[in-house]
C-alpha cells in the first residue's frame, strides 16, 4: 500500500498525476464516447450525418476555442505526460510477469499508438476540413472515402480498438490512484466493470463504422 505523506501532497509529480488521471476520464474520455455516439448516427446516413451532427457542431458558439481548451489541450497535457510516466517506470515486464504489470506496460504502449493515431485520424477530418470546405459539408462522404481504403480502414479499427483499451484500463488504474477500491475485492470488480465498458464501447464504435456502409 502507497503511504501519502505530506511530502508527497506537495510533490508536482504527486499532483500532475492526479491532474494527468483526472484529464483522461474527464474531458479526454468523455469526448471519446461523445464522438463515438457522434459516428453511430451515420446508420442514418448522410443528409442526417452532415446536418444534425456536423453542422449543428459547427454552428456552436466559440467551438474552435471550446476543441481548443477542452479538447485538444488536455489531450495534449495527457499524452505528453503519459510519455513522461512511461519513460520513467521501468518496464520489467519479462522480469515480473504480472497480469496488472503487463496491463500498466500496455496502458503506455497503448497511448503511445493513440496519440499517432489521433494525428492521422483528426489531421484527415477536423484539421482538413478547416482548409477544404467540401469536407467540412460532406464529411460523410468523406469518410466513406477514406474507409474505401482497406489500410486507412484497418488503421482505423486499430486506433479505435486501442483508445478504448486505454480509456477501459485506465479506469481500472484511476480508481487506485483515487483511493477508490482499497482491497483486493473491489479492485476485481473493477477490473470486470473496466471490461464490460470495453466490450460496450467497441461494438459501439464499430457500429458507427458500418453505418458507413449500409447507410448507402
């Protein structure tokens, strides 16, 4: 069991960790569902897709500062920092083979392959569409393009996959960090409720993948 003293309490580590926990459930992960269900309603397909979930966030007052500060800024703090913590544990997991220890070593790889994904994926939507306006009116159509390309689609899937586990794990993570399951027992039962969101929130991003296909 960690000691806190009040050391620690003052320690910028102790605190950006906290900070760093804290930022990958809320806003980071929140946004992750939000856009998830976002992409479900392409199985309603396009004219709905561009009107009621592009548009109507496009026309939403001050929303490059709202990506800006609730979006893209904690996802940056959150992966810059995920790297730093990943560059100073030390990754013994051929030494201690460990279920949780593989699962922490996991965790960073994990974000690690996120964040290049995050660079293809929002570099090839939010980012293009800011500079070519028949994206931003047709995103649909758009990314029925860019999943007509079998790499971009597996990209994709992996991406998806990927943050999921991340968010799920880290959920699983953020309750010990929080003090939120002390024993052994509640941190199983975390650990089954951590699986069921990853279970639940894959089927729902891939859910809205094939909505890009059988909306046509």
């Amino acid at each position: 069991m960690t000691v806190v003293t009040r050391a620690s309490l003052q320690s910028p580590h102790f605190l950006a960790r906290r900070v760093h926990s804290l930022l990958g459930l809320i806003p980071v992960g929140a946004f992750l569902l939000f856009h998830l269900w976002e992409n479900s309603q392409s199985r309603f397909g396009a004219e709905h897709y561009n009107e009621y979930v592009v548009e109507k966030i496009r026309n939403i007052n001050y929303v490059l500062l709202l990506e800006i500060f609730v979006i893209a800024l904690p996802i940056l703090f959150h992966g810059i920092y995920g790297v730093v913590i990943w560059w100073k544990g030390r990754r013994n997991v051929t030494t201690y083979r460990y279920f949780r220890n593989w699962m922490w070593w996991l965790q960073r790889i994990s974000g690690l392959a996120v964040l290049a994904f995050l660079i293809l994926h929002v570099g090839g939507t939010r980012i293009l569409a800011i500079w070519d306006e028949g994206v931003a009116e047709d995103m649909f159509g758009h990314m029925e393009s860019l999943f007509a390309n079998p790499w971009y689609l597996t990209a994709y899937l992996l991406g998806l996959v990927l943050s999921v586990f991340h968010l799920a794990n880290g959920l699983w993570s953020m309750s010990i960090v929080w003090g939120l399951t002390t024993t052994v027992r509640a941190q199983k039962i975390m650990q089954g409720f951590s699986a069921a969101v990853f279970l639940v929130v894959v089927a729902l991003g891939i859910h809205g993948v094939l909505g890009f296909f059988t909306a046509s």
